[in-house]
C-alpha cells in the first residue's frame, strides 16, 4: 500500500471516530486522550513509534487487528491483542471537578453500581456556563436588555398572575385611602398595581437621601427620574449609602417604627398581600419554568413592602441614575419563563425531585387519616401513593451516589447492591403480605407482573427511548460492544435462570382446566355437543409431588445460582478484566479543584437512604392498600396494572439520567443503566423474595405464566441482536419502543390471571 493510501486510511478512519470519544459534555476529553489515540493508530498501521510522554499505558501489539501474539513477552498485556480497533477508540479519558466527582463518573462505567447523573458535589459557580448563572443569579441587578419584552412568557404571566396581584394591591390601595393615614401606602400600592400588571421592563429601586431630598424641595416631579443622563452606569445592588450632611432648618424624619401610618399598614395592608404574594409565589415555584416569577414575588414580600412607601420608586429598567443619586436596586425583571430551569437545583437535589416531596406528606396524611375515603376514593389515594415514590427513588439514588463516590469500592458495591432495589423491593414485599394477610392471591400474580414489566421496560423502552432521543441529536451513536456484551451475557443468564422452574413446570405437569362449559352453555360433564371453552386452564403438578419434590428444590437452586453469577459478573468486570472499560481520569483536572464540597456527607446520605426506605414502605404499603379498586376494573387486566404503573413508575428517576446520558452523546451509561436494572430484578430482587418466601410463607411461587415467559424471552433475543454492532440510532430505538407498545397492547388485552 502506498504512503498516500495509508494517510487517506488514517485520515478518515480518524474522521469517522465517534463525537462520544472526542467530546463528551459535561466532561469534555482530556487533549491527551486524542494524543493517545493517535499513538496507538500509528502503531497499528505500522507508523513511527512516539516518543514516550512518561505516562504509562497498556501496551499495544503492532498487529493487533489482524494477529495474536505468539507469546507473552512480545506482547506484555496480551489480553489487549483481542480488542478490535472499535474496542480501542472506546478508551476514554473523562474530565473531573474533583476526586469526589471523578470516583463517581468511574462508578458510572462499572457493572453493578447505580448510573447517575446529577453532580453529588458543589460545582465552583464561577465556571458555570452563563445560561446557568441567570438561573441563579437574584433579581436585584439590572442589566441592559435589547431583547423583546412581548412574550409567550410574559403574556402567559399575565394572564396566570399579573391581574389578580394587580387587583389585590388596588383594593389593598384603596383601603389604605380610606384610612387617612395610610394614604403614602395607598399611593404605593398603586404604583406597585400597574408595576405587576406588567412588571418587565421596570425596576423598583430604594432611593437615598439626596434622591429624597430633591422630591422633598419638588413634590409636583413625583419622584420621576426620566430626565437622567444617558451615559450613567448602569444601575447595580449599592453598597451602603454615602452619609449626607443634613441641611440647616430640614424638619427630621419620623423613624420608620414611630409612625401610625407603619401599624395600620402592618395590621390592614399587609397581611391579604402576604397571603396574595405567597400564594403566587408558591404556584409558580410549583410550576418550575416560572420561578423568576416566584423570586420576584418573595423578593417583594421580603424587602419592598417592608420599606417606607417614600423610599420606593418604580421606573423604567433603561434609565440610568447619575451617581450623585443614592439608589439600591430592589426589583428588576425582564422574562417570567426560562426553560432552562429544569436544570435548577436546591442543595444538589433537582427542583422537580424537591417539588414532588411534599406530595409524600400529603399521601401519609390522607392515606392513613382518611381511613373511610370520606375524602379522596382508593382511586386517588393510589395515584398519590405511586407517585410519592418517585421523589423517593430520587433521594434513595442521589444517597447512594453520595456514598459511593466517597467510598471506596467495596463500600460502594455493597451500597449498591444493598439500596439499589430497595424501593421494587419494598413494595414486592408490602403486597405479597398483604395479599397473604387478605388471602388474596391477586396480588402474588401483581407482583410477578411487575417484575416482568421491570424487566421488559429495562430491557426494551429505556434503551429505545434512549436510542432515538439521543438518535435525534447526534444521527448514529456507537458505544463498547465488549462491555455492552457481558451485561447481555449476564442478562441472558439472568433470564434463563429466573424463567427455568417455568419452563420445567411445563415441561412435565399436566394441562388441566377448569369451569368449562360448551356453546350451549352446558358443563363439561353433559352430552351436548359442540366446543368447549374453559376459564381456568393451569399445569397440575400432580397434587403438589411434582412441586414440592423437584420444582421447588429447582427454585432454592437457581435462587442460589443467580447471586453467585452477579457476584462472578462483578469480579469480571471490576477486577480481572476490568480494560474493557478503560476509564482514566485526568489528572489536572482531578487536582485543579482541592477541597471539594459535597452537597451530602456519607452519614447525612446514610440517615436520607434510612428515612426514604421507611417513606417508601408506608407508600408501598398505601399502594396494595387501595390497588383492589383499580385491579377490579373490568375493563382492565390486572397484568397491565402490574407491567405499566407498579413496574415503571420506581424507574423514572433511572429513565430521565438514561435521556439526559444519550443527549449527551455518552449511548454507552444509556444502554447499562436499562440492563443493569434488568440484571438486578433477575439476579438480586426475585432471589430475595424466594428467601423470603422460605422463612415466611406468603405463597410467592417463582412460576410465571406463558405471556410473562416468552415475552421476556424475545425481548432478550432482540435486544442482543440490536447490541450486535456496537451502533445505535433513533430506527433501532424507535424498533425496541413499538416491540414494547405491542407487548403492552397483549398486557391490555389479556385476561386477568385464574381466581382474580
């Protein structure tokens, strides 16, 4: 081949490099990735040799895409001739903030630990992008803006808060007036009127002595300040006023608390604006894209209608103040609605997580006060209960994340293998003692439909709904087919073992079934002739021998099999072939930051992880308390109960980080946190509950019926045969969603289990 040929090979063989190896945002590459990257390209197509950095790296075999070594001394790590040049570009180097942050974006890479993606650490605000300061920044600063002020937004607050504040500071205002003595406050509060009508725009500043001093010598000018010069700074939050000398012969001002006027505002005025503000304010906080709404409204509850009514002045945000003129600004808005504000976060915990906790106190309340549904119908009840739990598995996840990226590994694995199914299987076992104390069987068949659904939603939606969001974006996504593979390996272990005491039942009892009656509407046992149609068809296993002298023992043993393959899977993929992974943090930026702040300690994680569970098992057991209404719909198969709301809701928390990975071009953290749930269910969760059934019989038996069986098979088989390539698009996710919409569609249809 010649040299020109080589170069165009190399040239574009490092052009089709996927964009997540190069540029992985938020952690962007290490510049000596590609380097790396570089060096072992030229190995293997015979380049020069570089000249060593002093870094230490696996060594690579020349001939690595198209030989094996001959022998261990040519090629010192030889496990790295068996990589394809795919596997090898997979190598990455992530970029950390800080220890704390790099030992949990490794964590992330690792089988066996919770995928998360929310930072676990205080970032430095001063490197956050710009878009994310504002989302923080107060509304005390005034800015010049050339934007427009006529928005979706803004006309939408309008008709959502502007006119009944605005209406409320009228009646409030005129009550003022009708006091006497409240007439500066009534004069305020229709400045402040027309002000929240339509805020943006204006600002509201607290002026000085020298600004009052000159409306004191022009009442007739209102305090305006229109006629200021045009090449004043822009107005920002003061520091303290300048002390001015007071003018010979000026009266004194009466103190602020030694006026009558302060007490009937405070006793009359006040209070319906508290009420009026707090509740706009609580609306738009709870709404999320309008909180500048809400920090506008606390900002004035707080700060400006505290002030005395002559040291507030509303005007225009474009006015500058010469400096001579002693103001603070207090107020300034100019969009009500910014969209970024999914990203907002209070003390680490994002603000959707934060906003849904207090409908876990609402459940409790309302779930175990209001015993007689005088209130709320099981109906509702059983909404509030499922989805208090999403808020729930956020701060289990975010506690386990804190934990482990302070830990070291063995820590860590057991935190994740301990909390990691804590809220499936707090409510797995909530309804089958439930279901034992009510001698309702339903429940078990509940319980054994979302563990299905787990599976199926793991294995199908979660990455298909990654797949084509992150499809969308970034066209064709590749990730490590090697890694990629041992969790599918595992899954199919995973599966096989689970559904194997099915298989087994089937294989030798006997199809017997009940309530049979023919189209004449005769029984089983009459002459009428004509076909028969049986609602109770199940395996005999020959009156309880067959189970109890070979199925069970079957199921202790696969139950015993199952934990030790998750626990061969760890030590595979963490310790003996732990470069298939190959994460390297960057060294400078690890040690650029020292000190890092975590949002929580190992012990205040550990009380969030204690007290979660325990909300978690009252909600699970609010749950099965009212789930006998809706599994009693007609309309409705109590499998898709169980398969959709019971099995998924728990997931959502997982759903979003698996988006949020995929958008940001990182397919690979999308793909495993799906199988690795899967993984968990098959591995740790029904173990677990067969454990349990063994010291407290609730008459969970681990036998699935034909519809949970092959559906769970085929989604396996599909889903390792779209893992095949090591490629993904929004066609094969948009492939894995339909195969699960229609495995939904058999869910909705089917009958509702024997006895049910």
């Amino acid at each position: 081949m010649s040299l020109s040929s080589t170069q165009s090979s190399d040239t574009s063989s490092r052009r089709r490099r996927p964009a997540e190896y190069t540029q992985d945002s938020p952690w962007e590459s290490d510049p000596l990735a590609g380097h790396y990257q570089e060096q072992i390209h030229d190995r293997l197509h015979g380049g020069p040799q570089p000249i060593s950095t002093g870094t230490s790296h696996p060594s690579i075999c020349p001939a690595l895409c198209t030989t094996k070594c001959t022998s261990s001394h040519t090629c010192p790590s030889h496990h790295a001739c068996d990589d394809s040049w795919v596997e090898i570009q997979s190598k990455r180097t992530i970029r950390a903030e800080n220890e704390v942050e790099a030992n949990k974006l490794v964590n992330n890479y690792r089988f066996g630990f919770r995928k998360w993606k929310s930072h676990v650490t205080e970032r430095p605000f001063e490197v956050r992008s710009e878009v994310v300061k504002e989302l923080y920044s107060e509304l005390n600063v005034i800015k010049p803006h050339s934007g427009r002020l006529i928005t979706c937004g803004n006309l939408a607050y309008v008709f959502l808060f502007g006119w009944w504040v605005s209406l409320m500071y009228f009646l409030v205002g005129m009550l003022m007036f009708i006091t006497i003595s409240g007439i500066p406050y009534g004069m305020l509060c229709w400045k402040l009127s027309c002000y929240f009508l339509w805020p943006f725009g204006k600002s509201i500043h607290e002026i000085g002595n020298t600004l009052r001093r000159c409306c004191e010598q022009a009442p007739d000018c209102d305090c305006n300040v229109e006629g200021t010069e045009e090449n004043s700074p822009v107005l920002l939050p003061s520091p303290t006023e300048v002390v001015v000398p007071e003018w010979p012969g000026r009266p004194l001002r009466t103190p602020y608390w030694h006026r009558f006027s302060t007490y009937v505002w405070l006793l009359l005025g006040y209070p319906p604006l508290v009420v009026i503000h707090s509740l706009a304010c609580f609306l738009s906080w709870i709404l999320v894209f309008t909180i500048p709404v809400s920090k506008m409204n606390a900002r004035t509850l707080g700060v400006i209608l505290l002030l005395a009514p002559e040291d507030v002045s509303v005007s225009t945000c474009s006015q500058r103040k010469p400096q001579g003129y002693e103001t603070r600004a207090l107020l300034c808005c100019y969009h009500a609605v910014n969209w970024y504000y999914y990203k907002y976060t209070v003390d680490g915990i994002n603000v959707f997580a934060v906003n849904l906790l207090p409908l876990v106190i609402f459940a409790m309340i309302i779930g175990y006060i209001d015993r007689e549904n005088q209130y709320a119908s099981s109906e509702v009840k059983f909404a509030i209960a499922i989805g208090s739990i999403i808020p729930l598995s956020y701060y289990i996840g975010m506690g386990i994340a804190s934990i482990s990226a302070q830990s070291n590994f063995a820590v860590g694995a057991v935190v994740n293998a301990s909390f990691g199914s804590i809220t499936e299987l707090t409510f797995y076992i909530t309804a089958l003692l439930k279901g034992h104390h009510a001698n309702n069987k339903c429940l078990q068949e509940v319980v054994k439909a979302a563990l299905t659904g787990t599976l199926l939603g793991c294995i199908l939606f979660i990455p298909g709904i990654c797949m084509i969001i992150g499809g969308l974006r970034h066209s064709e996504q590749t990730f490590n087919s090697r890694s990629t593979g041992v969790s599918s390996a595992l899954l199919f272990i995973s599966v096989g073992g689970v559904f194997a005491p099915t298989l087994f039942s089937k294989a030798y009892g006997n199809l017997v079934c009940d309530a049979c009656t023919n189209s004449t509407g005769g029984n089983s046992t009459s002459n009428s002739s004509g076909p028969f149609v049986c609602h109770n068809c199940h395996y005999d296993l020959n009156n309880g021998t067959l189970f109890h002298n070979h199925v069970e023992p079957l199921v202790y043993t696969v139950s015993a099999l199952l934990p030790v393959a998750y626990i061969i899977g760890l030590t595979f993929t963490l310790k003996t072939h732990s470069h298939i992974y190959d994460i390297h943090v960057g060294e400078e930026q690890v040690t650029s930051h020292h000190g890092a702040v975590v949002h929580w300690s190992r012990w205040r994680s550990l009380v969030i992880l204690i007290m979660a569970t325990v909300l978690t098992s009252a909600c699970a057991d609010l749950v099965t308390e009212n789930i006998q209404p809706i599994l009693n719909q007609p309309n409705i198969s109590q499998y898709f109960i169980g398969v959709t709301a019971l099995a998924m809701v728990p997931e959502i928390p997982e759903m979003v980080n698996g988006i949020q990975f995929a958008l940001q071009n990182n397919i690979s953290l999308s793909l495993e946190v799906g199988i690795c749930i899967a993984v968990q269910v098959c591995m740790l969760q029904i173990p677990i509950l067969v454990l349990f059934n063994a010291f407290y019989d609730v008459g969970f038996v681990l036998l699935f019926s034909d519809l949970h069986l092959w559906a769970s098979i085929f989604s396996v088989i599909l889903v390792n045969y779209i893992f095949m390539d090591g490629k993904s698009d929004y066609f094969q996710g948009t492939a894995l969603v339909v195969v699960y919409l229609i495995l939904l569609a058999m869910y909705y249809f089917a009958p509702s289990p024997a006895g049910c």
